[in-house]
C-alpha cells in the first residue's frame, strides 16, 4: 500500500506539522509544489494553511484525482483561529466543500490544528491583506466578532506559535 502526505504551506507552520506527521507515520511528506500524480497512492493525507478561508494548494492538488473509491482521504486545516469553536469549524468545513468535488468531500475525514503567525515575516501581499482584513473587525463590538475576528485582533503585528503536535494524535491514529 502506497501513502502520501502532502502539504502547502506558505510561512512553514503546515510543513512542521507534515514533518511531525511524517516523523510519526514512516510516510512520505512533499510540497503540493512537487506533486505531479497522486492516483497511484491508496492513502492521500492532505495537510494546508488557511489562507481567507482557503486552504493552500488543496484544491489544486485534489482536482487530479480521478477515482476515489479505494482511496482513504484525510484533510486537515492549519489556521489561526480556534478550531474548538463550531461556528468556526463549519465556516471552514463550507469552504472545504466549495473548493473540492462533492464525492471527495463526502469521503473525506477532516481535522482542523492552529498554526501561527509572525507577522515580520508576512509579504507585502499578505501584509496589506492582513491590515485591511484588521482594520475591518477591529472596532466590531464583541459579539459581533467571529472566532477569527477574535484571532486576528489578538494576535495582529505580533509573532504567535499554537503550534502543538499533540494535536497530530487524532490524525495518526486515523491512519
Ligand atoms: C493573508 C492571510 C490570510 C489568512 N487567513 C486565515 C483564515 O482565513 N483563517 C485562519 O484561521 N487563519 C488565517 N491565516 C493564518 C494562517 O492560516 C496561519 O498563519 C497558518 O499557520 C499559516 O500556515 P503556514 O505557516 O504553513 O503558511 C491567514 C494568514 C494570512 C497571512
């Protein structure tokens, strides 16, 4: 049997934990920058960073899928706000659904882990989408605020790390 585990990550949070995944698993880990064919692996173990409710290279990736049947697909998001919180995980899990095929989606077993942000990191891009994404939900009142409103306004212009590999337990136990 043939695994793979894939990730996009843009700043490494994602790749830490396809690295710790690997570590753990004994499978492979590549960038979705380097996969050319994923139909020949049985298992496929997708892990992106969110980025405005998409997650990174997912899509792209899993579009050269073409038959899913025997196949286990396993997806996790890496992002900034809580995944504790259900309105936040639905939000996620809608997105996931309108950028995959409905089979794929269907037949996917999906986590949600926190990454990490620093901001002096960022590139212009991301830096100018993170100030106008800020300057939008900063003077919302409390309960106005979405999960990742909340994390955003805590963590905006700072260096945070929720990395926390524990969180990888549910995942290898799954594979
Ligand atoms: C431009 C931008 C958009 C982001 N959008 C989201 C988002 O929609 N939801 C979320 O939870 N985190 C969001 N984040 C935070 C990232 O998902 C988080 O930093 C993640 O750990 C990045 O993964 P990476 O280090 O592997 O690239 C965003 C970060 C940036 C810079």
């Amino acid at each position: 049997m043939s695994n793979i585990i894939i990730y996009g990550s843009h700043y490494g949070t994602t790749k830490q934990y396809a690295e710790e995944l690997s570590r753990r698993t004994n499978i492979e880990a590549v960038s979705f920058k380097d996969i050319k064919e994923i139909n020949n692996y049985d298992k496929i173990i997708y892990l992106g960073g969110l980025y405005a409710g998409g997650v990174l290279g997912m899509s792209k990736t899993l579009k050269k899928l073409n038959k899913i049947s025997n196949k286990t697909i396993i997806l996790a998001t890496i992002g900034l706000s809580d995944p504790t919180d259900e309105v936040n995980k639905n939000n996620i899990r809608n997105n996931i659904k309108s950028q995959i095929p409905k089979e794929v989606f269907e037949k996917a077993k999906i986590f949600h882990l926190r990454g990490g942000i620093d901001y002096s990191k960022l590139n212009f891009a991301h830096k100018t989408m993170m100030k106008l994404l800020y300057n939008a939900v900063k003077n919302l009142p409390e309960e106005k605020q979405t999960a990742e409103d909340r994390a955003m306004i805590e963590t905006y212009n700072k260096k945070v790390d929720f990395i926390d590999f524990s969180s990888l337990d549910k995942i290898v136990s799954e594979i």
